[in-house]
C-alpha cells in the first residue's frame, strides 16, 4: 500500500498517538515464517517500533492461527502500520504485506485464503518530514507550545497533538472552558519531505461555574455533598477548581465512584453548570494486622469503620490494639479509641475531628493508665501539603523511677505533614516529612512544657523500573521547659525496636538516673534501607539503625547511642509488602543475639 498523504485531519492524529504509545518492543516468539524487513536506510530502532505495533506479532504471540482471523488481521496491519509511520513523522511510506506470496489488500474479502503458512511485512518508511510553515493561533496569553512544534525539527504527529491540546488547555486555564480546535491544515510536500500545519482555535467566552446538578445512587444528603465539593459557583471557571472538587469527595472515602461532567450549553452570563454523579461506598468497613518480634512479642490490632455515620460524609473509626503479648521487654499494653471526622467542617478543606482513646501500658521503666479526649481539625493545603491542630485533655496514673504520680495535662498539639511518596504503602520516590510540637500545660500542679517530634523519609529509585530502591530516615524528638523528674513517662523518649533501631530490644536505650532507668529529653534516629527486587513479588532489604537517647533537651554528645544491622524479605500484597527482618546488635550495650520482626508494610 502506498502512502500519498496530501491532507491529514487533525482528528485522525489521535489514533496516531495511541499507535505510537503502543510501540514498544514486544518479546520475541518462534514465528512459523512471520518475517519483517525494513527497505532503504538501516534504522534498527524504527523497526523495533514497527514490529512492536504490529497486530500481525500480536496475533502471532498469542497463539492465533486461525487463517480467516490472520487475514482480517493483515488487513488491519496496514492501516496500524501507516499510522505508525505518521506518529513517527514518515508520511511517504509504503507497505507491502504478503500472505504466501500475495498481497493480502488484493485478496478478495469474499475468498479469504484456507491456509496460510507464511506471512511477509515489507516497509519501506521513505524520508522522515520535517515542519515547514507551522502556526497555531490565537494564542491564550502564555502558552508554552512543544520546543519541537516548529520550522526544521521532525514532523512527528505526537507533536501536533501536543500543541494543539496545549494551546486549547491554556484558553481552559484562563477561563474559557469551550475552547476547541476550529480549522486544520496540514498539508504534506512529498518532494521537500515537509509537514506544513496550521491550526486554528476558538476560544469562545470566558465562563463562570453554575450550579452542581447531582445524580446517581448515594444516601449522603445533598446539602452535604455541596458542601464537601466547594464549587465556586459564580467564579471564573478553572480546570484545577473543577479537580479540586472531585478530589474533595474522593477524599471522604464515602464514594466508590466520582464522575464530574461540564454542561454542553452555557446558560445567562456564559454560566456553565456542572454535573455530578457519585456511587456510594459499602458503608461499613472492618480489619485487622498483626506484627510478632521474638523479643517486643506479639502485636494484635483492628478497626471497625462507618464511612456515612449520620449521613453526611461523617467517618466513625472504633479501633483498639493489644501488644506486647508474651513479650521479653515489658507486660501487655492496651489500647482502645474511638475517632469521628466530618469533613467540609470549617469550609471544603478542612475536616474537623473528636477523638476519645484509652490506654494502659506495662513498659519495662514505666506503667501508665491514661485517657484522652480531644477535638481539632485538619486543614488540606494541597495535594501534598496538611495541617493540623487540636485541644485535648489527659488524665493519667503512672508509676516510674520517681515512684506513683498523676498527671492531668491540657495539650494543644500542631502538627504539618508533607508527603511526596508515589505510594504510601511502599515507597520508591519521594519524599515524607511529619513536624509535630505538643505544647502541654499541668492543670494540678504539674509541670508546663513541650514536646517536639520530627519525622523525615527518603525514597529514590536507582533505575527507572524501580527494582533497586534506596531509603534513608531521619528521626528527631525533644521535651522542653519541664525537668526530667517532672515530665510525664509518656512523653519521654527511648529507642530500641522496629519503630527505631531493629537488632536492639524494644525501648532499651534510656537514661540511667541511678536507682533506676527513665526515658530522655532528647532523641535522635537514624535509618537507611536497600531495598531490591528478585521478582515482581519478592524482594531483599538491607538495612541498619543507629539511635541515640539523652537526657538534656536537645543532642549535646551527653547521651547514648546504639545501633543495628541485618537483612529481610518483602513479599508484595494489595495492602502492602508482607515483611521478615532479621537483625543484630551493631553497636551499644544494650542488647545481644537476634531480633526477628514480622508485619505488614515497610518499616518506614
């Protein structure tokens, strides 16, 4: 087939792309006689693409033998070879696909072949073109149009797609929500192997957003979902307001199905209404984990979730967690809490939240019962950036070092997360930060102060697959403005254990305060991670720790430090890896032998 294109249509430049996404290198099979050559100048890598595009390959490597199915697919080969050829800027090219000798075009559809045995792909791609003349316009004030999308560099019809949606998402972006592709002229010189491509575009009127029209199956009351979704009705409209919308309701976990559509027509004033339909989630939820140290014992825990509590997108959380079970470190803690979140609280992006939780722990240095009740709110600043903060009230009974006190404390903790992870679940780029500072008042004559905590992650991929991932954390926490002595046990700090440093028993590094040991003021933490992947599902990791406790506020080379190493297996699931370290002292007096860890998700 020979390919004379005088006159491309825009709207076929589409199908084109496609073609060119879906060139990649297929694996080679044994071909009974399926055979590809490229005529004129040798180009390894235009082949490639070619033979990755090809039905005919498809087919092959599928298994299809059928010959009236192979004939319909020759047949279509060469409208997807030709389309290649276009996406890669070859527009003088011809095909020649041969079925035991014949031109598969020139068979009669009506007389398909009854065997087939061979099968001849012959391109011959002829010159790439180059841009000529090139204009888009009117332009929307700037636009960025592809560095490529001009006189002299190669006429690929990637490129005219990108600059032609790009030129239409900047009018999108100032406002005019109807803007389009009006005019289209591309015109191919065969003798000067040029692409001439002029495009023209109506912007229509700018457009302001009109009301929310909402469909589908959901029992979250109307007036809620407004709410929720903030559309800015009688604003100029904005393609990132219109995301901003839908991600607010996605991110209520209340809906299985979010679809937003823009109205066809625009009503008074260029208003243009937005439609939404949303699908409701299976409002009840439940679940459990499981986490086993051969020294901090055996981890219990689960949850029992309401996605739609009173019927407005509000989320009850009841949760609770036994740890410590047979443990060598400690006795059984427990913990149980309840958490309600009603989002759109103090406006879209804020969720306002309650909370009300019970613990009591049985650590090595320490026992305490205590119970909170807190209220705040969180507030999204983007799609990486939150913030919170709350007021809480806490009564606990302890017994240290410092023998059996009561603590009853006001905090009004604040706190800002950044998270850049591709994946929360396992990571392999990115990076995470969580700031927190606890200001804590005594309200019984308690001591007043501080606690600060400083949680950052790193994540970066060694090659592009991701199949060798280096992880670094660094840990910080500190205790202001109140005496060691004087300082709740809870908001003291140790280190030893999965949280921290692996190979070392659980909370084994505190202070020595002489009849007995306590938490310090000041910690620091350190981790690094080499994660590698054997197959898909299973990887190694190695890893080490070092951690550090003191008792000043802030590190000043007076405390401790200790330190671990060893090595583990991940094994991918849908809720994350399935995790097995082993680990070993490094550094430190503060343990010996082997620790085995066992859980759910990376550790960190």
């Amino acid at each position: 087939m020979l390919l004379q294109a005088l006159a491309i249509p825009l709207r076929h430049l589409s199908t084109l792309l496609l073609c060119a996404a879906l060139a990649a290198p297929a694996p080679a099979t044994a071909l009974d006689r399926l055979d590809f050559s490229l005529q004129g100048e040798e180009n390894k890598t235009l082949l490639k693409r070619l033979r990755g595009a090809s039905l005919l390959r498809t087919a092959k490597r599928e298994g299809i033998d059928d010959p009236q199915d192979l004939f319909s697919t020759a047949l279509a080969d060469y409208r997807r070879l030709v389309e290649t050829l276009y996406a890669l800027g070859y527009y003088s090219g011809i095909v020649h696909i041969r079925i035991d000798g014949r031109e598969a075009a020139l068979i009669p559809p009506l007389s398909p072949p009854r065997a087939i045995s061979q099968i001849e792909v012959s391109i011959d791609p002829g010159k790439p073109f180059r841009f000529g003349e090139v204009d888009i316009a009117p332009l929307a004030r700037g636009t960025q149009l592809p560095e490529d999308f001009r006189t002299g560099e190669r006429a690929r019809a990637a490129t005219i797609i990108d600059a032609a949606s790009g030129a239409v998402a900047s009018w999108r972006d100032a406002g005019h929500a109807k803007a389009r592709v009006k005019t289209q002229d591309l015109q191919a010189d065969h003798a000067n192997q040029t692409l001439t491509a002029r495009i023209g575009l109506a912007p229509g009127p700018q457009v302001r957003f009109g009301d929310l029209i909402l469909s589908g199956n959901t029992k979250v009351r109307s007036e809620r979902i407004r709410r929720i979704a903030g559309l800015p009705t009688g604003e100029v409209f904005s393609p990132d307001a219109l995301d901003k919308t839908a991600n607010r309701l996605r991110r209520t976990g209340t809906f299985r199905s979010v679809a937003v559509t823009e109205a066809d027509d625009l009503g008074p004033d260029n208003r243009m209404d937005i439609g939404l339909a949303l699908v409701d989630e299976k409002p009840r939820r439940f679940g459990a984990g499981i986490e086993l140290s051969n020294f901090e014992g055996l981890a219990v825990s689960g949850f029992w979730m309401h996605r739609n509590f009173l019927g407005g997108a509000e989320r009850l959380r009841i949760e609770g967690e036994i740890s410590g079970i047979a443990g060598e470190s400690s006795g059984v803690d427990y913990d149980l809490g309840a958490r309600i979140e009603r989002p759109a609280a103090f406006g879209a992006d804020t969720v306002g939240f309650a909370y009300f939780d019970m613990a009591s722990l049985d650590e090595r240095d320490y026992s305490a019962d205590t119970v909170t009740a807190g209220i705040g709110a969180t507030r999204i600043f983007s799609d990486h950036l939150q913030g919170s903060v709350e007021f809480a009230l806490s009564y606990s009974e302890t017994n240290d070092v410092y023998g059996a006190r009561d603590f009853t404390l006001a905090s009004l903790p604040i706190s800002l997360q950044w998270d850049r992870r591709d994946d929360i679940l396992n990571a392999t780029r990115g990076q995470y930060i969580d700031a927190r500072l606890t200001p804590f008042a005594g309200l019984n004559g308690e001591a007043s102060g501080a606690q600060l905590k400083f949680d950052s992650r790193i994540y970066r991929r060694m090659d592009s697959e991701g199949r060798l991932v280096l992880a670094g954390r660094l840990q910080l926490g500190s205790v202001v403005g109140t005496a060691l002595s004087r300082t709740a046990p809870t908001y003291l700090f140790y280190s030893g254990g999965g949280g921290t440093v692996r190979g070392q028993p659980y909370q084994s590094l505190a202070v020595d305060v002489g009849p007995g040991r306590i938490g310090g003021r000041s910690f620091a933490g350190l981790s690094a991670e080499a994660r590698a992947k054997l197959t898909d599902r299973i990887s190694i990791v190695g890893f080490a720790d070092a951690g550090y406790i003191g008792r000043e506020s802030f590190y000043d080379g007076s405390g401790n430090w200790h330190s671990g190493a060893g090595l583990g297996v991940r094994y991918d699931t849908s809720v994350g890896p399935i995790r097995l370290d082993v680990a070993t002292p490094l550094s430190g007096d503060t343990g010996e032998g082997v620790q085995v860890y066992i859980g759910i998700g990376q550790a960190f």
